[in-house]
C-alpha cells in the first residue's frame, strides 16, 4: 500500500478524530489510581469513544477483544483489559487509544505513573515522552523518514535504554496502519521523503533493559524478556512545511 498524502479536507477530518481522542485520553488519565481494574479502564475509554457517536478501532482488529490497550509495567503494548488485573500504587501503565471519525483513524498512547513510582520508572516515562518531541523535530517536508528514527534513537541512547525493534509507528488515515513503517531505532537508509499532507502515528517503545520483547500465550501482550519496565508514547502527526501538528494533543499543550 502506498503512502496517502491527505487532501484538505480529509486533514480536517483527521484534524477532528484526533482532538476527540486527546480528549478521551485526558479524561481515562484522570480515572487512574491504585484499585481500579484494566477492564474498568477499558470500558470507560469505550464508552467516552462512542459518547463522541466515535466507533474503537481496535476493538476486533485482527481479533483484539477490547478498546483500549492496557499495559502494565513489563507489559510493552497490546495488554488485554482484565477484571482480575489491579493497578497498584507503583506501577506503571501504558494506555494505548484509537477510534475512527467520519472514516479517519486516531492513534494515541501515554504512559502514567499509579501513585507514587520509582525515580527510575520516572525516567523512563519522560525519557520515552521526550524521544517522540527529540524524533518528530525531524518531522517535516524535506526531511526523510528515517530522520524521525535517527533521532530518537540518539536520545534514548544517552540512558542506555532499550529500544523496542519488533514494533514500529506507522502510516495512519482511512486505515489505522498505512505505509511508511516507521522504526524508532537507528537506520542506514534515508526512507521516503516526507511531504505535506502524510499524517503518521510515531510512537516510541522503550524498555528500562534490553530491547528484547516476547509475546504471551494469549497471542497479543508483548512483554519485555528481561522482565523491565517499558513505556510508551504515541501522537497522530501532520506533516507540513513547517513545524509537524501534533493532532492528538490540544494545540496549547505540551503533552
Ligand atoms: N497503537 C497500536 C498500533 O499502532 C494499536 C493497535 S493494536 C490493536 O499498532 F489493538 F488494535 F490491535
Ligand atoms: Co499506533
């Protein structure tokens, strides 16, 4: 599939999914605390989706059976919801979003602390925060994708973090995963040249040890090998001449 450069209006549509999951992510960021399930998280992230008349687009996508991701702590993406699973103060969790307006997909995850974290877990939440604003400085028409990739790899690589290899960002728009790939790790080819109009999901996944992730049982949770910590930090972007939009924040904020 080739890489779309969206018309106006299609950015207009895109413009609209994307601050409706900025404002569903605000408002599950507020719902987190020591005691509250995965699930319950999952059915509140579901519910504000369809009070935007927005439908989940992950949910049965490739057969996942929810609308959110919540990954705890080693888990780095795709942890199914569960009942049985609690957040405990000092975890971390990772919430990863999406729903589809008018046709246009939205992608968007963030990373949270559950009351009181280690210094460490501290860390790499902002380290992983701070790789996507370090990766899409790079994120402009006349730049190469790869650009993107380069520079998040150099920051992370001052922690000695993991990167995440077995899992990209990705193209996004009438489908939720489009063309270009995008790795967040260091490339020896330059990729495509960006241009105005491409809307792309960037999303750096960061281990606390090795980069080495594994899949469970269950076919979807991916967990870190080593059994460390990971985060995760994902917006929807626009592409433009100048400076890239972040479309799945509030223009105002800094995320
Ligand atoms: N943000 C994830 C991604 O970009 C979400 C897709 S996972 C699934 O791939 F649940 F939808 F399958
Ligand atoms: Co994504």
């Amino acid at each position: 599939m080739a890489v779309t450069i969206k018309s106006a209006r299609e950015i207009e549509l895109m413009r609209e999914s994307c601050r409706i999951l900025s404002e569903v992510h605000d408002r599950l960021s507020e719902a987190i605390r020591p005691g509250i399930s995965t699930y319950d998280i999952d059915a509140l992230g579901e519910k504000l989706i369809r009070s935007y008349g927005c439908v989940p687009n992950f949910l049965n996508y490739n057969g996942y059976p929810a609308s959110i991701c919540v990954s705890v702590n080693d888990e780095v993406v795709h942890g199914i919801p569960k009942k049985e699973r609690i957040l405990q103060e000092g975890d971390i969790v990772s919430l990863d979003a999406g729903l589809i307006y008018k046709g246009y997909h939205s992608d968007a995850a963030r990373t949270y602390p559950v009351g009181q974290i280690s210094e460490e877990a501290r860390q790499l939440i902002d380290v992983t925060r701070q790789s996507f604003f370090e990766g899409i400085k790079f994120a402009k028409a006349g730049y190469h994708l790869y650009d993107i990739s380069n520079a998040i790899d150099r920051y992370v690589s001052r922690f000695g973090y993991g990167i995440v290899r077995d899992l990209v960002g990705h193209g996004i728009g009438t489908h939720l995963h489009e063309d270009p790939q995008i790795p967040n790790f260091r490339q020896w080819r330059k990729g495509i040249k960006l241009q105005p109009g491409m809307t792309l999901a960037i999303e750096p996944m960061i281990n606390l040890g090795g980069y080495g992730v594994e899949w469970l049982s269950d076919d979807w949770t991916v967990v870190t090998q080593d059994g460390s910590p990971s985060a995760h930090y994902e917006n929807t972007v626009l592409i433009t001449e100048g400076e890239p939009e972040i479309l799945t924040l509030p223009k105002d904020a800094k995320g």
